[in-house]
C-alpha cells in the first residue's frame, strides 16, 4: 500500500524525471540526479519504481503526454474529444498551445525541451515500452486536435492529415527554437497553422 | 600532418559518430564504441579529435547538415542557394526530401533519426559549441529553402517563415514516423506542405 505520503513521493520523482529528461535527455539523465532532485529519500525510487528507470521514463513520458494534452483540450486530463474546447476556434487553440510552448522556452532561458521528442530519438531503438509509450503521447495529442477539426466540419480523413502534420510541426518547431534560442521559429508554425486552416476552410465552415 | 589515410580515420570516425547518434542519441553513444564501429585504430580518436567528444559530434552535426542540405540543393555540399535545384519546383525538391527520409526510416526499420535534433535536445543546455553546430544546420537546411521560395517568385519574408515553418514540420514528423513506426506522418507533412505551397501562390507563380 502507498499512502498519501508515498503517493506525494512518487509523484515528485516522475516529475522531477520529466524536468530532467526535458532538459539533459533521458541518457543524461541519472536516477542519484533525479532522487536529488525530488528531494526524495534514497531508495524510494525502487520501491516506486520496482523497474527502474524504463519505467520512471515511460511514466515521465506519461505526464508530459497529458500535460501537453491538456492545452488542446482544455481539461485537466488529455482525452481524445474535445468537449471542453468545442466553443474555441481551432486557431485559437493552437495559438494558445503556441503561445504556452513560446513561454516554457523562454521562461526556462531555451533549456527545456520535448521529453517525448528526446525519449523517442534516444531510446526508439533500445526500448520498446519507451517508444510505444512515446507513439501513445504523439496519438493523444494528434487525436484531440483532429476531432476539434471534426467538430468544426472538417471530413475526418482531412482533419487526421492537418492534425499530425499541426503536431509534427510544433514538434519540431520547439527543437529549432531551442537551437536558435529564439521563439521566431515557434512563431512560423503559428503562421504556417493559419494558413493551412484557411486553405483547408476550417474557420470559415464554423 | 594527416595524410590521406589519417583523413580517412578522421572521416569514418566522424561518419560512425553520426550513424550512433542517429540510432542512440549523443549520450547514449560512447566514444569505444564509436573507435569500433568505425573499425579505426584505439587512441585515433584523440590524435584526429583532441577535444574529445564534442569535437567530433560538432563534425557528425556540421556532416548531417551538409547531407540533408545537399537533398534540397541537388548539390554535393550545402549552399545557401538553390542554383541546382532552379529547374524543379519546390514541391517537387520538397518532396524527393519526403522519399529520401521515408527511405531512411524504412531501410532502418526506424532506428535511424535526426542527429540534429536529439543533439539539441540532450546538449543543448550543456554545450553551447553543439548548440550552435545545431543552430547552424537548421540554418542551412532553412537558408535553400528560403532561397528557393524567393527564386520561384515569393517575397524574402514570406519566404523565410514559410521555410522555417516546412522545416520544422519535416524535422518533427521524423520524429513523430519512428515513435509510430509509420512514414504516414511524414506522408502527412508532404501533403501539409503541397497545401501551404498551393496556399502561397508558389507554384502558380512559376
């Protein structure tokens, strides 16, 4: 049985495993530097954690999918509807997950970055639990996105493509932003996004 | 000075740098097994690369970025202008870099990612000598496009956000395709990218 106490304990070391991983990636990542980090007394990790650091990462991996999730759909918890944001335009909601990516760049000096970009590229040939649990934080962000593109008239096959293709380009507009130390790429995307929702008549069928 | 064989040591050490950072990221990689994948003698490493490691993953950075650079260019080394590729459209050289990473995926059973992209997200708040390498090859990869664009008719600033914006989205669906195990998210951003061309005017400007 984990108490309150331990559940408070385990919750600080899979968030200080994300922090890091943001940051230094998941091979520079030490569990000594994580424990550390949570603050955590030793050994608590392996009784969290009974396998270890694969299973720290995927649960890592698990929050920052839900974290981010949650900007697109606008509830505590990512889920694949879009309840939550239906009275939002779709550009809104991009913009708000832009915006809210620019800050975490900006507020952290462009030292974090994305734990599941990182975790697939490290780990994609080594684990399959940490890439299957990657492909599962790329889904529930591409999922909400394209039903929100669905509830605004968009036929599904349509809204799929836009969607992944909106998550790859955020995705890898974070990475040339942490390179350039700029957001301008970030901002790009953003661009790009309006201009594929006006072609494809999304905030026009509204 | 190195002779002809020493520059071929230095450049399979470089060469082998880049394959292990592609499969296992900058971290992950260990200099031992970078001296034996490359089949080079032990103690060359620090004779052709006396700063160690991060000297030779700037090389495997500046190489990944001549490589890619050279699918937009159509030229052996990356230049900054599209004079190669003048006679293609640029959906047409955008989408022969879709086939090639599509290729590069499957023929690795995606084990295979992008060097400059996992290096900016484990090194870049370490090593500000990465970072740059890594700033540089987007750079290079953003510059021909841009030049592209403007060669075919867009104006210098819509130009460059929308090269920015394609780069991001080709270097995120990298990403995206092998945590999915699918080229169909990069299938899904050269279907993205036709669309902003076409939204763009850009090859009804040719």
């Amino acid at each position: 049985m984990v108490g309150t106490k331990g559940a408070e304990t385990s919750s600080r070391l899979a968030e200080s495993m994300l922090e890091l991983i943001q940051r230094h990636g998941y091979s520079g990542t030490g569990l000594n530097a994580v424990v550390e980090h949570a603050g955590a007394p030793k050994g608590s990790l392996y009784f969290h954690f009974p396998q270890g650091k694969e299973e720290l990462g995927e649960r890592a991996v698990e929050l920052a999918a839900a974290r981010f999730g949650s900007l697109v759909t606008g509830s505590s918890t990512a889920t694949a509807t879009a309840t939550a944001s239906a009275s939002a335009t779709v550009g809104e909601v991009l913009g708000r997950v832009i915006d809210e990516l620019a800050g975490m760049l900006e507020g952290s000096d462009f030292q974090l970055g994305c734990p599941v970009s990182v975790v697939t590229l490290e780990m994609g040939a080594e684990s399959e639990r940490l890439r299957g649990a990657c492909a599962d934080a790329f889904e529930s962000w591409i999922a909400p996105v394209s039903e929100l593109l669905v509830a605004h008239g968009r036929p599904r096959t349509v809204a799929r493509v836009l969607a992944t293709a909106v998550v790859s380009m955020v995705e890898g507009a974070v990475i040339v932003s942490r390179a350039q130390r700029s957001t301008d790429p970030l901002r790009c995307a953003g661009q790009a996004i309006d201009v594929l929702l006006a072609a494809q008549g999304v905030e026009a069928s509204e």
